[in-house]
C-alpha cells in the first residue's frame, strides 16, 4: 500500500493519492531505491497540485532522501520555479544540505536556474555555504559559466574570493574554463588576481597553460603578476612554451617577462619548447633573447632537448640560429651522441650536414 502512494504521486494521480491517504497509507513511507518519499516524488517531478495536496494532508516537507536531498533540493534542481516557491511558503529549510553538502541554492545553481536561485535568496539562503568539495554557489556558476547567475550572487553578497578544497577561486574556474565574460566580471568585482591555489598556481599561470590569449591579455592588463611561479617553479612563460601557445608567449614577452626564468629542475621555457617540438615558439623565444647555450645541472641544453626528442625541424632552427653543431654540455655529450642515442636518423642525417664531427665517446653513457 505505501508503495502504491508513491506510485500514484509519481504518475500525478491526485484522485488515488487522496483515497488511498483516506484508507490510512503512511504519507511519509520511503520507497527503496533512493528512500524518497511521495512528497520529494511529486516535488522532483514539478507537480505543484500534488505537492499541495500531501502538505495539506501532513507530508514532512523536510524528509530526505538516502542522499539526504529535500523536496525542495530537488525542485530547485530540476528548475520547478512553482513548486519552490510553495515549498518556501510552506516553510521549507533553505539551507538544508544533502550528504554531499549540497544545499537547494547549490542545486539550483548547477541547473542554471536564475529565477530559483532568487526565489532562495529573498527567503533567506545563504550565499557562503560550500558544498563537500568546499564549492560555493558562486565557484559553481562561474565554473559551468552561468555568467547572470554569477551577477546576482556577487549582488548578494557572494565571497568573490571564496576557495574551494584545492585553493582554486571563482575566478580560477572561469580562468581554467575559459569564461573570459565571467572573469572579468569578477575581476570587476574585486577578485584576487594572484590567488595561489595548493599547487601555488595563480589565475595567469592557469590561463597560460590553457592558451587563452584573451584571459592572459585581461590579467595582465589588470595588473596580475608576472613572476609567480607554480610549486614546481614554472614560470608563465614556460607553462606557455610548454603549451605550445605562441601568442601567449609573445604576450607575455611583450610584458617584460624573463625569457630564460628557470623551474625548479633549472630548465628553460626554451628547453621545454625544443623538447616538446614547438618550432615557431622557439623562434620567437631565440628572437627575444633566450639563451639557446644554458645547461640544466643535469647537463640539458636547448639543442641536447631537441635532439633527445628527435625533433629535426627544431634543430634545425637551432642551427640556422647559430647553435654550434658540435656544441656539447659540461659533460662532454654533443648533439650527435644524443640524436644517436635517441634512434633518430633524421636528426643524425641533418647535424652530419651541418659539419657534427664523431665523437669516440659510448652513447651508452648518456643520461637521456
């Protein structure tokens, strides 16, 4: 019997929910799939004349499912704007959480409800509570890009420099998924420019890695700073040149940026660029003056990265720049020994070309 209240509730049979709530069916019984009640049942579903019908009868308008979800959580999910706002009527809990934190407001807001999310706010619900990932209303529109949604919580009193369990902001979110509307917004708003996150990344460090000339432009042009560096020592410019991201590397030269700032590991952005074969970033690096000569403490240069990654179009560039073919590190390993060791033929071929003399010394003993 009580699981056929939750059946008549779900198919919106108003006539059978009312006789079988006159024979004695328990109002607040739980069905066992998810422990949802008639009430989260017709809540859920948008069906305003059956969610009347069993709070007139004494439904608990705070039973929870086995997430700990409320009718009224799973109306402003699903965007039921009536429901809602008989729900708040009736006095239901705002700012009840499920298990996951998730509060009708925080519901609301990854369904990209705006007219809900300002029905929760008049009735009290509070901007600042953080979901179990310590996500405010405010991080998750500006992460699924809900650009007026982000306006109104900011108009009501949203920390704009709220952080979630990694460190990261709203604006880091808008950042890392290119919502440059959104970004500037908060920006406008007052967000931190150079908030770190647990890994020591900053906004301009996230949006250089991305690529999004336009998010680097609007950082730096509100004056985030350029000599951040992330846990690892990476710099702006080398996370660009690790990318691939001309633009963003001319950008970011363009403002002065120190083109052989090293990472921890003591590698230049001019190393990462040969390495991972972005030939036109390693021209407009050599064009600004990289250092195509320094050496890791492991005895990495520039031309020994490219030719360890067999990247024949970048040792040639290297070489039409003037990079000695012969040019060995502090450890007596030249180019040729490290394109042989690394099987390429064709970066072999090219230095032979160029001039490379043999070396005795045993490929075997390279460390790449």
């Amino acid at each position: 019997m009580d699981f056929d209240l939750i059946e008549a509730a779900r198919s919106g049979n108003l006539e059978e929910v009312g006789r079988l709530l006159a024979v004695g069916v328990e109002i607040n019984a739980k069905e066992d799939v998810f422990g949802a009640t008639a009430l989260f049942f017709a809540a859920f579903l948008g069906d305003h004349d059956m969610v009347a019908l069993l709070l007139e009868r004494g439904a608990d308008i705070e039973a929870r499912n086995n997430r700990g979800r409320t009718a009224l959580a799973g109306a402003s999910f699903r965007g039921h704007t009536k429901v809602v706002e008989l729900l708040i009527a009736r006095g239901a809990n705002v700012d009840a959480a499920d298990q996951f934190g998730k509060t009708p407001l925080i519901e609301a807001c990854r369904g990209n409800h705006l007219d809900i999310v300002k029905l929760l706010i008049q009735a009290g619900a509070q901007p600042q509570t953080r979901d179990g990932a310590g996500r405010t209303a405010l991080i998750l529109a500006a992460t699924e890009g809900h650009r007026d949604l982000v306006a109104l919580l900011l108009e009501n009193g949203a920390e704009v420099n709220a952080r979630d369990r990694i460190g990261w902001t709203a604006l880091a979110w808008a950042v890392f998924e290119d919502h440059k509307d959104i970004a500037k917004l908060l920006v406008d708003q007052g967000a931190d420019l150079d908030a770190k996150d647990q890994s020591d990344r900053t906004p301009l460090l996230l949006a250089c890695r991305s690529g999004n000339k336009q998010l680097v432009e609007l950082l730096l042009l509100r004056g985030a700073r350029t000599d951040v560096r992330d846990r690892h020592g990476r710099t702006p410019l080398l996370l660009a040149a690790s990318s691939g991201n001309t633009e963003v590397v001319r950008c970011l030269l363009e403002n002065q940026v120190d083109a052989n700032a090293r990472d921890s590991l003591g590698r230049t952005p001019l190393m990462i660029a040969c390495f991972r074969g972005h030939n036109e970033v390693v021209n407009v690096l050599l064009s600004n003056g990289a250092d195509a000569n320094a050496e890791t403490a492991g005895g990495h240069t520039a031309m020994l990265c490219a030719c360890a990654a067999a990247q024949t179009t970048v040792v040639k560039t290297l070489l039409d720049w003037g990079v000695d073919v012969n040019g060995g590190n502090s450890k007596g390993y030249t180019p040729l020994l490290v394109a042989s060791k690394a099987g390429s033929a064709q970066v072999v071929q090219l230095l032979l070309a160029w001039g490379a003399e043999l070396n005795p010394r045993s490929v075997d003993d390279l460390p790449y």
